[in-house]
C-alpha cells in the first residue's frame, strides 16, 4: 500500500521540482547570461521500504539533478567572436568618422583655395590685395592641415582614455571573477552553485569582450576556469583560481600584465582582440595616419619653400619659407598650484634651443632651462629667446613648472609664415632683357653659380664664332671675353651663360639680378604649377597625394568594415549556436510546463487514490 | 534550431537597428544630392572622382588665366590699333610735307599736329589694362614706363621681358608685347633698329624745326670744309662723296671730336671720286678738295637720334671758308627717308597688331579647349558625385518595405505563443 504512496509522493516531488525549474527558466527568459536549467527525471532505484512496507526496487520517480545547459566549444566559439566583434566595434565605426573628417571639408578644399590665389596672384604680382588673398588662402590652409592634425591627436589621446577606462573595467571585472570562484570553490553542489556559474560566465564574457582570452577549467576543481590573455600560448594568466592579475595600458594601447601569481614578472603585450585590441589598433592607425599627414604637410612647406627661396621679394631679398611645421608640446606639472599656462606663440627649429625645455617660476620670474639643465633664459610673463617665444598667461605660483617637449614636424605646428604682402616673393631671382634693338632671336639664360648682384650687358661681339663680352651694366667695364661653347654656354666668375637660338653680331642683352619688376610672376607662377607634380623634380602634386591618402585610407577602412561585418555575423553564428543550448524559449518551457503540470496533477492524483483506498482499508477495519 | 526568445528578440533588434541606418544614410545622401564621397564607400570611384576634381582645378586655373591674357591682349589690341591710326596719321602728314608745294604756314601746322600726335603716342605707350596695370612695362610693373624728359627724350622705364600665365599642361601664353619691343623696337628698312618716338621726331625736324636744314647734300667748287655735329657723339658714320672722279659711299667708326678716321676713309676712296681729305686746323673739323665740283650728301650717324643737323658745311676758298656755313640734314630727314620711316612704322603696328591678334586668337582657341574639356569633366564629376536620385529612391522604398516587413513579422512571431493556450 506505501508503494503507492512513496511513488506518487516521489513523482510529486520531481515534477514540483520541474515545474519550479521551469519557472526559474521562464523568468529568466531575458536575464543576461542565464543558462536553460534542465531537470533530469531519473526513474527511481526503487521505492524505499517503510515501517508499513517493504523496499521496492522497480518503481518511483526522483528528480534530483538539475543541470545548468552549458556547452563549452559554443561558449569558447562565442567568446572568441564576442572578442573579435568587440575589436571591430572599435575600430571600423573611429575610422569612417575620421574618413569623413579628411574627406570632407578639410585641407584638401584650402590647398585648392591656395592654388588658385596663387594663380590669381601670378597674373597681377603688382596687386596687394591679391597677394593679401594669398596670405588669406595660406593661413586657410595651414590652420585646416594644423587642426586636421590636433583633430587626429585629440582622437588618440580621447583612444588613450578609453583605453585607461577599459582597462580599469577590466580589472574590476577580474576581481569579481576572482570573488565569485572563491564564492563558487565554498559552495559545494548546493543550489546556489548554478547561479554562481552564471555569474561567473558573464563576467568572463564580459572580460572577453574588453579583451581576448582563452578560458580553460581548472584542473582541479572542474567548476572553475582559469583565464589566459590571448589565445596563443605562453600569455600570461589573467584569473588562477580566487586570485586576479592587475593590467595597465599605455596611451599607445599596450597591456602590462602583472599576474596573480606573487612575485612573477610583468609582462607587456599588444592585445588583438577584445575593446582593448580594437582601441590599440585603432590607435596604431591613427598614428599612421599622422605621420602620413605630417609628411604631406612636410611636403608642402619644403616644396613650396625652394620654390619660394627662387624668386625675390619687391625689396630684392630671396624668398621665406612659406610654412613652418615647427613646434613644442606644453605639458605642465601635475604640482603646478598657479593658474598660469605656457603658450608657444613663434617657432622656428632651427635657431631655438635643441630638445626638451623646461620653465620653472622662481622668486617671481620664469627660468628657462635647456635639456642639459642649464639656465638659458628669464622672464617675467614671456620669454623670448631666439627662434622661440613663450607666454605665460595667469597667476604663477613660486614652483609652477611646464616642460616643453619638440615635436617639430607634425602636422599640428603647421603655420603660414608671411604676414605682409610684400614678403611675398613674386618674382625671379634673375631678369634677362634682349636690348630692343636685336636683329637676332637668340634667348639667354643666365645661372649663379655664386655670388654676385650687380647687373651685366652681355654682347655678341661675333655671332659666327660664338664670342661674347660681358660689361658691368653700371659703367661699361668689361668683366670678361669669351667664346660660348657647343651648346652655347659659357662661364664667367660667378656666372653661367647659355645661348639659345641664332644670335646676330651687336645683340646684346641686360642681366638684373635680385631686383625683379613689380609685376614679375615668374615666382607665383612657380608656385602655382606646385598643383600638379612636376616629374623631373618630384615637387608639387600636393592635390593628388593627399587623394592618395585618403585612398589608402579608404582602403583600411573599407577593409575595417567588412571585418566588423564579418565578425557581427560570426558572432551570430556562435550566438545561435550557444542560444541553442543555454537559451530559454518559451515555447519549450511552455509545453514543458503543461507536461510537467500534468504529471503533477497524475501524481497528485494517484496519491488521492492511494489515500482513498488506505482509507477504505481503514474504514473496514 | 531553437535559439531562445531573448536572442530572437536581440537579433531582430539588431536587425531593425541596422536597417535604420541604412535607410538614415540613404535619406541623407537624398536630402544632399550627392553620393557617399569616402574612398571606403566605393574606391574606385572616389579614385576616378578625386582625379576628375583635381583636373577640374587645373582647369578652372588655366581658364581664369586665359580669360585674364584674354583681356590684356584685348586691351592691348585696341591701343596698338590706336597707334596704328596715328602712324597713318603720321604717313599723310609725311606725304603732305614732302610736298613740293607745302608752304611754311602748312608745314608748321602739320609739326604741331605731329607734335600733338607725339603726346597721343606716349599716352598709348603708357596704357594700361582693365585692372590699371601698364600695358608696355613688361615685367617691371612701372606705371608710367615711357616718360619725357625735360630736354624731350622719350626713355623707356620698363623691361624687355614679357608676363607669361600657365594655360595648359605645357604651355605658357604671354599676356603682351613689352615697351620695349612695342614702342623702341621698329625695324628700319635699312635694318636698324630705332623708337617709334625717334622716327616722330625725325619727322617733326623734316617738317619744319629746322628750316635751314632742308637739304641733305651740299656741293662746293674745289673745296669744301665738313663739321659733323658733334652731339651725335662716337659710333659708325656714312656719308656719299662725290667728285670729279665719280662717287662713293664711305664709312667709319668717328670718335666725338675726332674725324681721323672718317678723313682715311675718304682718302682711301679717292681714286673713285678725285677727292682728298684732311683733319682741319680746327681738329674737328674734315676739309675736301678736288679738281671740279665736289659734294657731300646722305650722312647717315647711326646713333644718333637728335632733331638737329648731322653736319655743317662751307665753301673753300683756298682754305678759307667762304659765306654762312649750311646745315645738312641727316640722311633720315630725307622726305623719302621720313615717308618710308613712317610707312615703317605703319607696318611695325600692323605686325604688333598681327602678333597680339595671333596670342588673342590663340588664347581664344586654348579657352574653347578648356571650356570643352571643363564640360567633359563637369559631366564626369557629375556621374561620379551625384547620387542617381532614382535608384535611391527605389533602395529607399525597398528597404522601408523591409523593415516594415520585418517588424510585422517580428510582431506576429513574438506573439504567438503556447501560454495562450494554457489553461
């Protein structure tokens, strides 16, 4: 008569137990990380004998195993393609933004605002208010190019951050997980265990999706895992048992690794997947970046400036550099307790003081000490030194410090140097002018190989055997006769004549040096034929370089996307996969619910009749 | 496969949500016209596009400079076609005064309208274009680069160099002629080069600032005495000599002041003509002799651009000299001289014109090139830039019904479930 009793109570009992587990399953239908429970519906060894009965062998039901649906391949597979997703997350969606910002609007409309103000300069020279639209167009395109770069630099240094941010999560993340497998090692197999289990996984997703790792079970306590970074061997431990490592990145995305081990050494490592491998990435392209576009912009200023340094200003002085990419980084000292910064306001390399500088407030004014430590310069609120100056805007303390570290060369530095139209050098450096009354059509040119400004007559004293004279055009001195060669050259001092064409006998022709007319544009017409690359002498073609960078650039990013494409639909591959095992649907738990809670009413109901048949028992008595 | 009804839910949210952004980038690139300009969005075509930009550059540069030559040689065209009414001016005046029958009132009217026609040339030489810049300076940038001076002399301030402007890939057009070849470089027919404004002069001095230098050629019986106007300065001088032997034309380079070698060159002439010649006792002086009538005629002193007479002339009379020395005009002042001059100085503007027509025509034909090659890249441009407003709208349509789709469909599924059948 117990038998009935113990089986119904037994199948009760298991199908209680499965209903409630199927209520767990179906409220954490969208809890994050939660793994389908199943509950295994094991046929009873037999019905245990009784004060009233003896033991059965052959009957009951025991639901006693509840198991968390967890396979381990899918949840590896998922956690490498959450890390590889999570690394192109970062780094395809930072790259097209900063596509759009070199495609658009930037260095490549000014520079084609500059060319066209230096061709409308060459056709009036003579005109201020041009030249002023050239002055106009080259400070345009020097702050477009200058703030492409800080542009550039701010997203590295704002990468950086979010780098040192996602690192601190990690470790915060890694000291969770290193509480809950000490929580998870003290909770036996108790019910408290799958809840930990889950936890623990979702930390470890959340870990791999800040950076790859390899998840392995620990060899001695199979519900823990130990974690590695990366997923090649020999990386160092990240999480071994109850103990976590303690990570720290640099601003250029590079991991230090202290593991959890005491006294084992630091290790550093680049890392490639995860947030943290995106963001390194990332940084490394933009790194990239910069250099390129402080190449081009290095470029520009060398081009244009031997250009420049050809033609001669109004006042006969050869031409400046047009742009300077010259430049400190200001860094002030955390201590610093005064409101004062440093700002650099004029650079030039080649004459400040070489290396690292610092400025320290002492008794009232600022001292300037090279990198050797020697004092070279003070002041009150500036100081001016040659080829740099710097002021110090708001309230000093005694002991405020900056330190001005060159980054000479960077896109960022780069500034138009001509602030007067009359620096401008529009014309050539050398004027030759055939005398009017020429009957030949020969054309001389004329080349310094060294010094020399005064201004020469150059006659055909023969043009059948090629003999010219040279005379002091001031005076009428003869400098020097000579005959011209084969090719019609010849050198005189400082000078290299070169006649081209047929000269006739009494031609003669003027030679100014250094004092070009007002509407000589030899010199912007040069600069102006800068647009496209001369092939002879590599200068110019600034447009079409800078479309090459973009096209490669292009390219990244376009590679970029694809890769976070791809990565999103390995992840829902994998997701779908780990879904399969682990997710809840309600449907399943829907009909297992109606099944469970028939069984439970069959067994409620056979342990009714049970109790109505030892009833009548009883009742016959 | 089962996946859950959490991930079912996450992956149609990221599936609305990457619609949404498909269709939130094709509305934009609607609004704007335009196609994605990213090299990521499509290389080929930003690399097919950045080029046909940077050629549409290159060409707006060369047609700005074409249209900027256009305009100077359009002024300059106009102002040499108003030298060249003066020239001809200047040949009906020269025509007038060579006339026989010219009387002195005419011919000093006809000097100062040549004289008014001198002002009117130097006001030419000194135009300038639409933005104010001097026409003839060539590369000196002088405003005013023909100026007089205060003895009359017409100086050239500017350059003989000419402003080019890039305007094309391998061409350079000039924008002009300068002074220098404008206005100082009029080919002579006898091969000298000379000023517009010295062939003026010559013909004003022809006309009438000289009266008593009318004839070029003096003769004298037996002997003559030659003074060469010492201001022409040193430099190559001809002259014909004729005696009773014959004629001939002798040269030489005369030193100021010194007619050593102009006396040598006749005397090395003097078994043509019969004449001898010496230095007079003056020393600048060159004194002829000969058996019979001797004459000295077309003194030609390269060099020398004055209004004044190229020589003085007297008779000898055993070396004495004998009544007024006569001025010689110089063989330029000749009437014929002065008319060929001037048609000289006719064709001269003609040929400027000629040339300036001819950097104009080309600087016309170069802009009809640029401005067809300006439309085949406009029209490239366009086909890569702008967005094919009709396909976009067909995509954008598409992917509405997709989304719209997706999201009923989602609906219906997620609300179908087994719990409403539970009782």
């Amino acid at each position: 008569m117990s038998d009935i009793f113990n089986t119904a109570f037994q199948g009760l009992t298991a199908y209680r137990k499965a209903l409630s587990v199927t209520g767990e399953n179906i409220a954490n239908v969208d809890s994050e990380g939660y793994h389908r429970r199943d509950v295994l519906l094991d046929p009873a060894g037999g019905a245990r004998g009784s004060v009233l009965s003896e033991g059965r062998s052959d009957s009951g039901l025991r639901g006693t195993d509840v198991r968390r649906a967890l396979d381990w391949l899918a949840a590896a597979r998922s956690r490498t393609a959450a890390s590889d997703k999570a690394a192109a997350d970062v780094l395809a969606p930072t790259l097209e933004t900063l596509e759009g910002r070199l495609t658009e609007g930037g260095p490549r409309e000014a520079l084609s605002g500059m060319m066209r103000a230096l061709a409308q300069a060459a056709a009036a020279p003579q005109n201020d208010g041009v030249r002023a639209t050239v002055l106009a167009a080259g400070e345009t395109l020097a702050a477009s190019v200058a703030d492409l770069g800080r542009d550039i630099d701010r997203m590295a240094r704002g990468l950086s951050d979010r780098a040192a941010q996602t690192v601190t999560g990690a470790n915060t993340t890694l000291e969770a997980l290193a509480r809950v497998q000490r929580e998870i090692a003290g909770a036996g197999d108790g019910d408290s265990l799958a809840p930990l289990l889950d936890r623990r996984d979702r930390l470890v997703t959340d870990l791999a999706e800040t950076v790859g790792v390899t998840v392995e079970p620990d060899a001695r306590d199979p519900d823990l895992v130990r974690i590695t970074l990366g997923d090649k061997p020999g990386r160092p431990a990240l999480l071994d048992r109850g103990s976590a490592a303690h990570l720290d990145v640099d601003a250029q995305g590079t991991l230090t690794v202290r593991p959890p081990a005491v006294g084992a050494p630091a290790q550093t490592h680049v890392p490639e997947t995860g947030r943290l491998g995106g963001l390194s990435q990332t940084l490394g392209a933009l790194r990239a970046t910069a250099g390129t576009l402080d190449g081009w912009a290095q470029k520009i200023a060398d081009d244009m400036a031997a250009v420049h340094a050809d033609g001669r200003t109004r006042a006969g002085d050869p031409g400046g550099a047009l742009f300077s990419l010259d430049g400190w980084t200001v860094r002030p000292a955390l201590a610093n307790t005064g409101s004062a910064a440093a700002e650099v306001t004029a650079a030039d390399a080649a004459t400040a003081p070489a290396g690292e500088l610092t400025f320290v407030r002492e008794s009232g004014v600022w001292r300037g000490y090279d990198a050797s430590g020697t004092e070279f310069a003070t002041g009150a609120d500036r100081i001016d030194v040659p080829g740099l100056s710097v002021t110090f805007p708001g309230e000093a303390a005694d002991g405020d410090r900056f330190t001005l570290a060159p980054n000479h060369g960077a896109a960022e530095n780069m500034r138009f140097l001509p602030t007067d139209p009359g620096q401008l050098a529009a014309g050539g450096a050398i004027t030759v002018s055939p005398d009017s009354a020429n009957t030949g059509g020969a054309t001389l040119a004329v080349a310094r190989t060294g010094p020399h400004t005064d201004a020469i007559d150059v006659r055909i004293r023969d043009a059948a055997t090629g003999e010219v004279a040279i005379h002091d055009a001031a005076d009428g001195d003869a400098i020097a006769t000579d005959k011209l060669d084969a090719d019609g050259r010849v050198s005189a001092g400082a000078l290299s004549l070169t006649l081209t064409g047929a000269a006739a006998t009494g031609d003669s022709y003027r030679v100014v040096f250094d004092s070009p007319g007002a509407a000589d544009n030899r010199t912007f017409a040069a600069l102006a034929d800068l647009a496209t690359e001369d092939p002879s002498s590599g200068l110019g073609g600034f447009g079409a370089r800078y479309d090459d960078i973009l096209a490669d650039f292009g390219a990244q990013v376009s590679a970029a996307r694809t890769r976070q494409e791809g990565t999103a639909a390995v992840k829902d591959r994998a997701d779908r996969a780990m879904a399969e095992v682990s997710g809840v649907d309600l449907d399943t738990e829907a009909a297992r619910l109606s099944s469970y809670q028939q069984a439970y009413e069959a067994n409620a109901r056979a342990l009714n009749v049970a109790r109505e048949i030892f009833e009548t028992l009883l009742n016959s008595m | 496969m089962t996946i859950g009804n959490a991930l079912f839910a996450e992956l149609n949210i990221q599936s609305f949500r990457g619609l949404r952004g498909e269709i939130s980038d094709l509305q934009g690139r609607i609004a704007s016209g335009t196609q994605d300009p990213r090299a990521s969005a499509d290389p080929l075509r930003f690399v097919r596009l950045s080029a046909a930009t940077e050629q549409q550059d290159t060409l707006g540069r060369y047609a700005d400079n074409l249209r900027l030559a256009g305009d100077r040689l359009d002024h300059a065209d106009t102002v040499l076609a108003e030298a060249n009414q003066i020239a001809q001016r200047l040949g009906e005046i020269a025509l007038r005064s060579a006339t026989d029958s010219t009387g002195d009132d005419f011919r000093s009217a006809l000097a100062a309208e040549v004289e008014q026609l001198r002002a009117a040339l130097i006001d030419v030489a000194n135009a300038t274009d639409g933005g104010g810049e001097s026409l003839f300076a060539g590369l000196s940038g002088v405003r005013a680069p023909f100026r007089e001076s205060a003895e009359g002399d017409v100086a050239y301030h500017g350059d003989a160099a000419v402003q080019r402007l890039r305007t094309s890939e391998t061409r350079s057009l000039q924008t002009g002629v300068s002074g220098a070849e404008a206005f100082l470089g009029v080919e002579r027919a006898d091969g000298q080069v000379g000023s517009v404004f010295d062939i003026v002069d010559d013909l004003a001095a022809s006309i009438g600032a000289h009266p008593g230098a009318r004839e070029s050629a003096f003769a004298a019986e037996g002997g003559l005495r030659l003074s060469l106007d010492p201001d022409a300065g040193s430099g190559p001088t001809r002259l014909t000599v004729e005696g009773p032997d014959g004629r001939a034309e002798v040269a030489a380079d005369v030193a100021a002041g010194s007619p050593g070698a102009l006396v040598a060159a006749i005397n090395a002439a003097t078994a043509e003509t019969g004449v001898t010649a010496s230095v007079a006792p003056d020393g600048a002086s060159i004194d002829l002799a000969g058996a019979g009538t001797i004459s000295v005629s077309r003194i030609v002193q390269e060099g020398a651009r004055g209004t004044g007479p190229a020589a003085e002339a007297v008779a000898l009379d055993a070396g004495t000299p004998v009544g007024a020395p006569e001025a010689l005009r110089p063989l330029r002042h000749d009437k014929q001289a002065q008319m060929d001059a001037v048609d000289t100085l006719q064709n001269h503007f003609a040929d400027l014109r000629s040339k300036v027509g001819a950097l104009g025509a080309a600087a016309e034909s170069q802009g009809r090139t640029v401005e067809n090659r300006q439309v085949m890249i406009r029209e490239a441009v366009a086909g890569l830039e702008d967005l094919d407003v009709a396909a976009a709208i067909t995509d954008l349509r598409t992917r509405l019904v997709t989304l719209q789709a997706a999201q009923q469909s989602f609906v219906k599924v997620s609300g179908l479930s087994l719990f409403d059948y539970l009782r």
